[in-house]
C-alpha cells in the first residue's frame, strides 16, 4: 500500500463505523497559548475533552499535521540519525468524546491492524498501564494474544500525558517486530534496537491533571489514539527506514540530483540527506499554515529548522541556495491530501530564498566574529569560549552550535557547553513567560469561578446592530488584585475584576479586532468596560472598573458599547477586507494574509510577499479601494450557512482561524474594472468573518495607505486609515506641505522642484568639501610615519566624515606611501569609524582584515574585510587615540608572526 492508500484505508474504517471526519487542522494551535504548534492529533479536541465545548459529534477521525520541535515533545535533534524520528508528521487519530471507551478502542486497532493492513498477529505485542488490569483483561479478550505478549510497563511509557497540566490517562501501544525471520530478543533489547516498532498508541483519557498535580476525573472517559503515517508505512511497505518510503524517497532523490552526491552510500551523508528531506517539509508546512521566519516564537522555530536544513546541505557540497527549488518536490508528494501547499508554494519559494541568502552571507559576517571573539580571548589566555557568548552567535546569527564548535577546534579552543545550555534555558523560561498572557489570564478567570462552583457557558453576542441591551443578567464576577484573581459577589466602586453577562452587545477581540470598549449601566452605578475579550470557549469576559456603586453578581446591567470606539472600528474593519482583495489583483493571488490589527484609530495589514510595494502599485490598491467607497456598495451579510457551501461559493478562509460546521461571510458585490486591468472584469469580496462591518462601503469615506514595509523574510506590511482619521491625516499633510512651502518661499506646486534644488546645490558642496579634506590629507608630512620590523606605518585621526570618504583617505594616503600600512579613525556621533589599507607588496606578511580586527578591539568595536583594504567599527570613541597609538606594535606583531611561520 502507498502511503495515500494507507491513510484512506484508516479514514475508510472509522468512518464505516460512524466516526465524524475532520479536516487537519493547521499547525498553529487556534487559541490554545500553551503550545507553540500541534503536536498531537488531540489537539484540536481538546477543549471537547476537557468538557468546555461540545463536540457536535461523538467520534472522530483524522489525519493530523503535527510539529515537534518544542517543549516535552522536542525530536529536532534525533532527526537524521534516528530512521524515525521527524520534525513534522502526520498522526492518524480516531477519538470518542463520551462515547465508546476501552473495549471499543481495542477491538477497533485489533481490527485494523489485522484485518484492513494485514499484519500477522503472531508478530504483534501489546502494552498496557502497569495498574491497568481492565485493559489488559480486554486485550486478552480481544485479540486472543497470550499473556507474554500483553506487557505492563511503567507510567513513563504508558501512561500519556499532553503536558505538565491537561488531558492524561493510561495508554496501551501496539508494537510489531519488524524482523520476525531473525533470532528472538528481549523485549528491553528488541524496543532499544528498533526491532520492536511501535505503530499505535490507544489513550484512555479519564483525567485532567491540574497545576498541583491533582487527577480530576474528565467529565466523559474518551479516548485518543494515534498511528505515525510514516511509521505505519514504512512497516505496511516492508523498508528498514521511514525516509525509505514513498513519502521521503522521491525529496531524497531529488536533493540527491540536485547535489550530485547519492543517498545510501554513506552513514554520515545518508545524515544529511535525512536532515534536508525532514526539514523541508516541515519548512513546506510551516509557510503554507502561515508561519513566517522571524526571531521568536514558531518564526524562530522556523528559522532554526530552515538553517539546520542548510548546515547539513553544506555537508553534502552546496555552497548556493537550494532548499527553496526542492519545495515543489513536497508538493509533488505531498499536494493531494493538503491542497495548501500549491497554494503556497510560490511565495514560500521566494522566502526560503530570501531567508538561504540571509544566511548563507550572515554566516560569513558571524565567523568573523567567532574568529574574533576566540581571539580576544587567546590574548587573555584563555581556551575556553564561554557559553554566553556561544549562545549570542547561535541566538543572534543563527550559527548552529555545531559549526560554532568546527570553528572553535580549528583553533584548537573549547566552548562552554553547559553554559551555552544554561543561556538557551533561560531564553526557554522567558519564552514560556512570554506566551499568550492573555489567554492565560483568560484561564485563570475561569479557574476561580469554577473552584467557586460557577460553570461558564457561551455567551450570547447580539451587538452587531445594537450597541445597548438590557437588561442583561451578570452571571460570574472575578475580582483583579496583585495577589491574583478570586471569584466574587460584588465589586465596589474603584475596584477592577471582570464580569461575565448572560448575553452582551460588546465584541469580544478575535480577528484582529480590538475587543469593544464602553460601560455597564445599572440603577445607582456604572462601571467602565475597558476590555473584551473571548476563551476557546466561548465565553466573553468584560474587563471593568467600577466607578460607582456595587456590581453584584446575579443582578441586571444596561450594556452600552463606545459608539466613537465601535463605529470606526467597522469602517477600518470592512476596508481590511477590501485591501486585501485588492493586493491579490494588483500584485497576484500568491499574496496571504499573515496577520491583522484592526483598531478604531487604524488598521495593520500583514502580508506575504517577497518584494516592497512600488509607489504606482500602493497607488493602484488605494484607488481600488477607494472606487468601492465611492460606489457605496452594500455589504451582504449571511450570518449562517454550511462552511463547505461557503468555501464553494469563493469565500476566503484564514489561516490560523477555527471554523465550525457554520459559518458567517461577509461579502461585498462586484466592483466593474476598467478594460484591460489585469483582463478582470469584475471583483468580489467574500470572506469568513464573525467581526463587525459597515452596512455599506460609503461609511468608509476614504482609504489611505500611510505605510508600507518589511516586517519579516516574506511578509510584507501596510498601515492605513479610513474615514475621519484618514480626512486629518490629509489636513495634516496638507498643513505641513504649506508650511515647508512658505520655508522656502514657493507654492506648494513648487515645494519639490525647489528641494531637488537645493538637494542638488548640497551636493556640489559636498564634493567640494570632500576635495579639501583630501588635500588636507595628502600634505601629510613623513614625520607622521614610523618605520616598524621594516615596515612603513601611518595611524592617525581624521576629523568627522562620511565612511566613504574616510575610504577615499586611506587610498590616498597607501599611493602616497608607495609601501606601506594606513590606519585611520574618525570619532563622530559617539561612534568609531576605522580603515586600513595596505599596499600590494606586503600582503604575504600583513591582512588589513585582521589588523583591523585588533584595533576596532581597543575601541569596544568589531570588523574586517579584505587583506588589503578593510573596515571597523567601535562604541568608545574616547578609547580611539589609545587604539592608534597601538598600531605600530600589532603591525609589529604581525610581521614577526609571518616570519616566524616561514
């Protein structure tokens, strides 16, 4: 069987027997901030675990995308030795959510396992939860299995658990030997070698593990199993290896072309190629769910997975970038079962590109600077390169530790791995700390009125076209203090807390909309509503002050939304939609929404494309936009219908985003183009969106970009304003036009002839000045040199100048010397600026890169550059003439060390 027939064998079983199929989800966890991707086919179903939704059906099948490279759950460094470990994998789950539990899942996998895949019994062990009786009694029951054959093991190997909190219980795993023809061995033998595979794992999840370690029963038993797709092919296809299957081969023969090296020939190659082939579709993956490389969270992941990818295809002889023309392989493979990937694939080829040429000439800059440091450290006599300054290059270069390590040993020093671990936890900690503060003071709301015997409910959101409703019942009221969040029955007059409504007009932040604002009225007070904000479950949690009387739980409130904070928020919110239909006619339908703010005051649209916007294409997405307000369109809004009829009919669906069975589009008609506009005639929007919109494009009043620009490798960024901020961001422009105007003394008609003017004027000047100071130079006197092991050289300050002139002064000064060394320095605006230059005939003794080195060194600085001409930098300009008093004795140094080493 193909690895596709195997993975609709599974889907075909369970659903035979009433299982609800469910798309994969995407990799980044939707409202869950305790994960940094989905690591487990459960995920998605964990709030139907824990009993906070409601599963609209009592079993479930899947094929699951999951990422581990974090956390408990991180295999990044076994991947490429380990023939089946993998950064991105798929999980083939079926669950019951209250439905059938132990006996059920058993036969279920007994049934599968034997019947639909084939496998003989006889090769087959189970596993169950030492303390698990009822488990193995069933297995027994079930598959007839012998007793040996029906292991207990400790809670280390069965018993799951998600995390430190969270869904868990006891587990029972089907392991098959792989190589039954071969002499037996024991069990701890047979796991250890690979000879014993596991295939599945069946989850009886029975407990909610709290923060204190306490087992809370789940309100319904369920279960949760998985089956790795890799590792059950490359059983069901007789290989010794997941990556000799048909979901890895034809990456690995391709990168094998490719680098004209073949896979298989050699252990420590065969590494590389695993590495690659692994990597890149995690990397394929990763883009296609809307993850982009950055610094930190699951951009850094990203980033870190792309450049441990490239490390080891340097192993294998690249020197250029080459990950991003393997991606259309993944697609090739991969493209059937996630349609994503096509989509994608295009813009994720410019960014892996972007992000191999980032690197590839990052890791010049960054071995300078562990040459650098290692020398520094040499000097003080040290042979060790401590772990902090180990983890900045891995940290802010992105040097994998192992290259840093070559790097090292080739000087025959030493780095400092324990403290390189301990600077890496650290940043472990600060990330966890970082994580979804929101979603987990969400968590911690609900947790106190839960230990107070209040359980929350979905709230009812009725504001889409009234702002006030009463009255409305106050069902759960928390109280904020420094020492943390408690359940109450009334808050008083200055005190903060949050209050939860039985139904409400605010609308709680989700989409990239800012949660309302506004205040709850009752007889004898009032309280200001100065967040919203919505749990994984639905329910809305108004954040308040009370500015008086007392907000009693179980009382009636007056809602009342902030109409200045409401109805702006709606105009910006609709043109979002209409930016973004209009960047995917003008620049092509590659471009993706990567993220969005959508604010009373603004809004911030991000993007994925690999190039700025050109002034004429920003103008072309403003007029399109701009033609819609002006037809004043209106918006059609269906609040419910099939999610399926709605991707049909063309409506856009985020990545990232959770949708149910029914859905909310918001639509707005046609918009007629002019002929020949990208031969489209007409433009419709039609997106998924529970957020609040204008009725019809008129209210929007004006469109105008304010910003446009980078924000990561691939995603692009723009800001703009509608409505009355956009008519005071044109007064304002206007106001300064004609204030830079009257400077001047011109119209403002003429304001830009008459600066391109004067800039042009500046320049002459400019060369003029820069003549002088180059005549100043060239008078320099020959007592100005000194002579050192033979060798003439010339240190001196030169007053504030741009580098290149600073350039032009060293190469004046190296002609007129004829032979010789030319160190400069020049202190301006807190800074150093260093340049030496040699002349030809001395290059076999001195590199102008490494003297340059040492003398930005004595400045606090760094730098380099070629063996006849480089540059520096430094941050203690006051350390500048201690630095160029020195050079004769480096330059000294230098040549006495070229001797030495012939």
């Amino acid at each position: 069987m193909n690895s596709n027939e195997i993975r609709q064998s599974f889907i075909d079983f369970f659903v035979e027997r009433d299982h609800r199929l469910y798309p994969s989800s995407p990799l980044v966890p939707h409202g869950d901030a305790t994960l940094l991707f989905t690591n487990a086919g459960m995920v998605p179903f964990k709030d139907f675990f824990l009993g906070l939704d409601k599963p609209p059906a009592k079993r479930a099948v899947t094929s699951q995308k999951c990422m581990r490279v974090s956390g408990k759950h991180n295999d990044l460094e076994n991947v490429g030795p380990s023939p089946r470990h993998h950064t991105f994998f798929e999980m083939l789950g079926n669950f019951s959510f209250g439905d059938y539990f132990k006996e059920e899942a058993i036969l279920f996998g007994w049934d599968l396992v034997t019947g639909i895949w084939g496998l003989p019994p006889e090769h087959l062990t189970a596993t169950v939860f030492e303390e698990d009786d009822e488990a193995a009694a069933l297995w027994e029951k079930v598959s007839g299995l012998p007793p040996e054959r029906i292991l207990r093991c400790g809670a280390q190997d069965n018993f799951w658990a998600m995390g430190e909190t969270g869904p868990c219980g006891p587990c029972s795993e089907i392991f098959v030997d792989v190589y039954p023809e071969r002499p037996a061995v024991d069990w701890e033998e047979g796991t250890e070698s690979g000879r014993y595979l596991e295939i599945w794992n069946l989850v009886f999840m029975q407990f909610d593990r709290d923060e204190s370690g306490r087992m809370n029963p789940l309100p319904n038993p369920s279960i949760d199993t998985g089956a790795g797709l890799e590792r059950v092919a490359a059983v069901l296809q007789g290989v010794d290896s997941n990556y000799d299957t048909d979901l890895f081969r034809p990456i690995l023969a391709a990168t094998a072309e490719l680098a004209g090296v073949d896979y298989g020939r050699n252990a420590d190659s065969d590494i590389d190629f695993r590495v690659i082939a692994d990597h890149l579709r995690a990397v394929a993956f990763l883009l296609a769910d809307g993850v982009i490389p950055g610094n930190e969270g699951r951009g850094y992941v990203l980033r870190r997975i792309l450049r441990r990818a490239l490390r080891h295809g340097s192993r294998l002889g690249f020197e250029d970038p080459f990950l991003h023309s393997l991606l259309p392989v993944v697609t090739e493979v991969m493209g059937g079962q996630y349609p994503e990937l096509g989509g994608a694939q295009k813009a994720s080829e410019k960014t892996v590109l972007a992000e191999e040429e980032k690197f590839l000439s990052t890791v010049a800059i960054a071995s300078s600077q562990v040459q650098e440091a290692i020398d520094k450290r040499r000097r003080a006599g040290e042979q060790v390169l401590d772990g902090e300054a180990v983890f900045r290059f891995y940290d802010t270069f992105g040097l994998p530790l192992e290259m840093i390590r070559e790097i090292a040993e080739e000087e025959r020093f030493e780095i400092d791995e324990p403290g390189f671990e301990a600077a890496l936890e650290e940043q472990r900690n600060r990330s966890r700390e970082a994580t979804g503060e929101t979603p987990e003071r969400l968590g911690a709301v609900r947790d106190a009125l839960r230990q107070d015997g209040l359980e929350l409910s979905p709230t009812d959101f009725e504001g889409y076209d009234d702002l006030s409703l009463e009255p409305v019942r106050l069902l759960a009221l928390a109280r904020l203090a420094e020492g943390g969040v408690e359940s109450t029955e009334t808050l008083g007059a200055g005190e903060e807390g949050v209050a939860v409504l039985d139904r409400t007009s605010f609308y709680a932040d989700a989409g990239g909309q800012l949660g309302d604002r506004g205040r709850l009225l009752w007889d004898g007070g009032s309280a200001e509503v100065t967040d919203t904000r919505r749990d994984t479950a639905q329910t809305t949690f108004h954040f308040v002050r009370v500015d008086s009387g007392d907000l009693v739980r179980g009382g009636e409130v007056r809602t009342q939304v902030e109409e200045s904070w409401r109805r702006p928020t709606q105009r910006h919110h609709t043109a979002t939609h209409l930016l973004h239909l209009a960047l995917r006619h003008v620049l092509g339908e590659g471009v993706r929404q990567a993220g969005s703010l959508v604010a009373p005051d603004r809004l911030r649209f991000d993007f994925t494309y690999g190039h700025p916007l050109t002034a004429e294409e920003i103008r072309r997405i403003e007029d399109l936009v701009n033609r819609w307000i002006l037809l004043a369109r209106a918006t059609a809004i269906t609040p419910d219908r099939p999610f399926q009829e709605a991707i049909d009919a063309g409506a856009m669906a985020l990545f990232g985003e959770k949708y149910g069975d029914r859905v909310r589009t918001v639509e707005v008609p046609d918009l007629t183009l002019p002929e020949g506009e990208n031969g489209s005639r007409e433009l419709r929007s039609l997106e998924l969106c529970g957020g609040c919109h204008v009725g019809n494009t008129g209210e929007i009043g004006l469109f105008l970009i304010t910003m446009e620009r980078g924000v990561a490798s691939g995603v692009r960024r723009i800001e703009a304003l509608t409505g009355e901020a956009a008519q005071e961001h044109v007064r304002r422009r206007g106001a300064l036009l004609d204030d830079i105007a009257s400077e001047l003394g011109v119209t403002p008609e003429r304001a830009a002839a008459e600066i391109d003017g004067w800039r042009g004027r500046t320049r002459e000047l400019e060369q003029q000045l820069e003549k002088l100071r180059l005549q100043v130079v060239s008078g320099t006197t020959a007592d100005e040199e000194v002579e050192v092991a033979g060798v003439k050289v010339m240190a001196r300050e030169v007053p504030p100048a741009p580098p290149r002139e600073i350039r032009n002064m060293a190469d004046v000064l190296r002609h007129k010397l004829g032979s010789g060394v030319v160190v400069l320095g020049s202190r301006q605006g807190g800074k150093v600026n260093l340049v030496a230059a040699i002349t030809s005939d001395l290059e076999d003794r001195l590199h102008a890169g490494r003297l340059a080195q040492k003398v930005a060194v004595l400045v606090d600085g760094s730098g380099g550059g070629r063996s006849d001409f480089a540059q520096a930098g430094g941050k203690a300009p006051e350390k500048l003439p201690a630095a160029l008093a020195a050079v004769p004795g480096l330059v000294e140094e230098e040549v006495t060390a070229s001797h030495g080493a012939k």
